[in-house]
C-alpha cells in the first residue's frame, strides 16, 4: 500500500450536519480516489479500540462518546503521498488553526467535533484501513 492509500473518517457531526458531499467533493478535487466507503455506527468498543493509542489521554472519553453519537463514513482514499497529502487538505485539528480552504476549516464545528478523521502515517493507514475494511477486496 505504501503512501497511495489513506483511511479517511467523516465524523458524526458533519455526517449528520450534511456535509457529506461537500466533503467527499473537496477531497475528490484535491485529487484523491474514494476507493472504498461504508457507513458506520461504531459501537463504544469499537471506538476504544480504533482509538486505542489516545488511551489515557483527558480527550480519550469525550472522543469515543462523540465517535458513537452517529453514524460516520469511513473512506479508503487513494493517490501518490495520500497521507501527507490529505492532512494538507484536511487542516489542523483546530478549525480555528485551520489553514483558510481546508476541510476543517470549512466543515468543522470546533477542536473536538472537527469533521473529520485521516490517518497519521502510512503504517496507521494500513491498520486503519483492516480495522474498518477487513476483508474487503481493494486490489
């Protein structure tokens, strides 16, 4: 997979806010290919385990109560340097900090419902990927 895939999460506030389209419109425009996309309504252990690595952290709880208020839409995303690339478009975790056009600064309600997820590094996408699309064919 190297850096040509990318998991991407559109988190409950924008999946609920309408903000779908918008969304998956700016990241197609960016360049990148929705190459997989399901809906989701995680369950709070599944969210604990997707975010396992903020375990411990004083934002662990309130994440996973905001990941399992509604649905989300999960998307394997591809283009050369997805990773990097989608952070850039995406934006910093606060809108606020948000460069002017990003995702987040567009989309984003606030820091903690900040519309949406994109893995960190290449080997992160690579599990996050299994974690939401075990299974699945993405030849």
């Amino acid at each position: 997979m190297n850096d040509i895939r990318t998991l991407a999460i559109i988190k409950p506030d924008a999946f609920g806010g309408g903000k779908t389209g918008k969304i998956i419109d700016h990241l197609e425009s960016a360049g990148f290919g929705v190459l997989a996309a399901r809906v989701v309504h995680l369950s709070r252990a599944g969210a604990e385990t997707f975010y396992d690595v903020h375990r411990g952290k004083p934002f662990f709880t309130s994440l996973v109560d905001f990941m399992t208020s509604g649905p989300v839409l999960a998307m394997v995303l591809e283009r050369e340097g997805a990773v990097t690339r989608l952070r850039e478009v995406i934006g910093a975790t606060d809108p606020a900090e948000a460069d002017p056009g990003t995702v987040r600064a567009l989309y984003a309600e606030s820091k903690e419902r900040n519309a949406i997820h994109a893995s960190d590094s290449p080997d992160n996408a690579r599990v996050e990927v299994a974690f939401f699309f075990a299974g699945v064919d993405l030849a």
